[in-house]
C-alpha cells in the first residue's frame, strides 16, 4: 500500500531533488501558534512534516528541543490535543505527509489500539519512535504497518553492518540517519562522512535516506541535500521560537513569521543543490 511518504518521495526523485522534512513540536509555544506555523509550512517549502509529541523525559533531544517540550506542555499540549492538531491542518492539506516523532511513554499510557485508530482517523502517516529497538517491534511497529502506518527508523554513525538489517527489517517510508553522535542540535553535521554513510547505507537499502541532527543554515542544507533523499531541520526552527518569545515577550505572528522565513531559506537551499547537481 503506497502512502503519502512513498508518493512525496516518488515526485521528489522525479524532480532530482531532496525533501526537506521541518520539524516542529506540537503545542510550542501554544496549541493556536502551533498550529499557525504548521499549516504555513508546506507553501513556505516543506515537503515532508514531523510534529513532536511533548514528553517529560525527551532523552535524545538537545536544549532547544527539549524547552519546546517543556513550553507546549505548560501550554497544555497533550497526545489527544496533538492529534487534534493534525486533524485540524488536514482539514485544509490532504497532500503533504505528516510524520509523529516522540517517544513510547505517552502512547503507551494513550493505548496503542486506540492510538493507531485515532493516528489514521486523523490523516498521520508515519512514526518515529525514538525509544523502541527493533526488539521491541511487537509493542508498536507492527501494529502500526498493519495499521497502513510507515514505522520510520533512527540509523546512526554507530549503526554497523552487523546491526543495521535488523534496524531495517521493519522500516517503511525512508530510514532517518542521524548524522552525528550525541542530542539533536548538538553539532553540525560533517558533509563528507554523511556521504559515505548515506552510500554504505544504500547498499543494504532502496528505502529513502533522510539526514537530520545539527543543520541549521541553508548551506548546510544544500550539502546534505546533495548527498541523501531528505533533509531534517528541527533545532534551528524551534530555536526561532524561543527568539521570539524572547524578544517579543508572547508568540503568534512573529513566531510563525520566523519560522516560515527561515524554512523558505532552507527550501531554497535544498532545490538549489537540485539545480547545482543537474547543472
């Protein structure tokens, strides 16, 4: 069964060119700002969305993401209120894919049936489940391919050829490849390394490679753009959120503004490494 993640990946290499795929936290800093920024981010060049799911505990997340947690929960964000988000963007945007990223802890509390019932209902196209190993596939990931629902699968610099078949066998939609080792945000990312491990990865896999933790300029994304299928920003558009909050004292429409702009540079990163690369 094709899904929008396969259809979006499928144009994207009919065009030669990279996705980029933004990452926002759900409820940052509030549910209506949130959702602002979420449906201005396909016009502004989005191809692929991830929504964080606020958590407690957000082991693998740097600073930046981890306050954003931290704002959209003390805004009130909840798992029901998250899937409420997506069904209202839905209501006007059925194309772009929209990719859950969190941890176990609060779908398991909300109850995986009940979960993936509710993830379809409301137009969810895949998971990141940061916390479950593939030993673990029998608690979500199966359920959610059964469910018509891609299972997305973190890869690392520490992922040898030993483990990465397992990391691989029940991954579906494309294979996110961290590309450095530590927190989201913490570094960035070395263009040449990512090109081998993109191409050493490629040998085990037809899936598309995604390539996120540490780009935060353009430029950054153009290289990345130019070595693998995808490209993840998540870091540098919450931090805009904090700037503005920072500087205006609320959120709204300076957040939103920041956001969008800083993804339509990126945008034009991405498809300028397309040309580059045709050129």
């Amino acid at each position: 069964m094709s899904t929008r993640i396969d259809r979006q990946f499928a144009a994207l290499k009919e065009e030669g060119r990279a996705a980029l795929v933004t990452f926002i936290m759900a409820g940052d800093p509030d549910a209506e700002t949130s959702l602002e920024i979420i449906k201005g981010l396909p016009a502004a060049g989005a191809d692929l969305i991830e929504i964080g799911m606020p958590f407690t505990d957000p082991m693998a997340d740097g600073p930046a993401i981890q306050a954003a947690g931290l704002r959209a929960l003390k805004s009130g964000q909840t798992l029901v209120r998250t899937l409420e988000l997506v069904r209202a963007f839905r209501a006007g945007d059925d194309q772009t894919p929209v990719v859950l990223m969190g941890y176990y802890n609060p779908i398991y509390i909300y109850g995986v049936e009940r979960f993936l019932a509710d993830a379809v209902a409301v137009g969810i196209d895949g998971l990141i489940v940061v916390d479950l190993p593939p030993e673990e596939d029998s608690e979500l990931c199966l359920p959610a391919i059964k469910a018509g629902i891609n299972f997305i699968r973190l890869a690392t610099p520490t992922t040898d050829d030993r483990r990465l078949p397992a990391v691989l066998a029940n991954t579906s939609g494309f294979l996110y490849y961290v590309s450095i080792t530590g927190i989201t945000g913490a570094a960035a990312p070395d263009t040449g390394r990512v090109a081998a491990e993109v191409r050493r990865i490629r040998r085990h896999t037809s899936l598309p490679i995604a390539v996120g933790f540490g780009v935060r300029t353009p430029e950054q994304a153009a290289a990345i753009a130019a070595v693998a299928d995808g490209v993840v920003v998540g870091s540098a558009l919450v931090d805009e959120i904090r700037k503005s909050l920072e500087q205006t004292g609320g959120a709204g429409a300076d957040a939103r503004d920041r956001v969008l702009s800083l993804v339509g540079r990126l945008a034009e990163g991405v498809r300028g490494a397309a040309t580059a690369s045709v050129g």
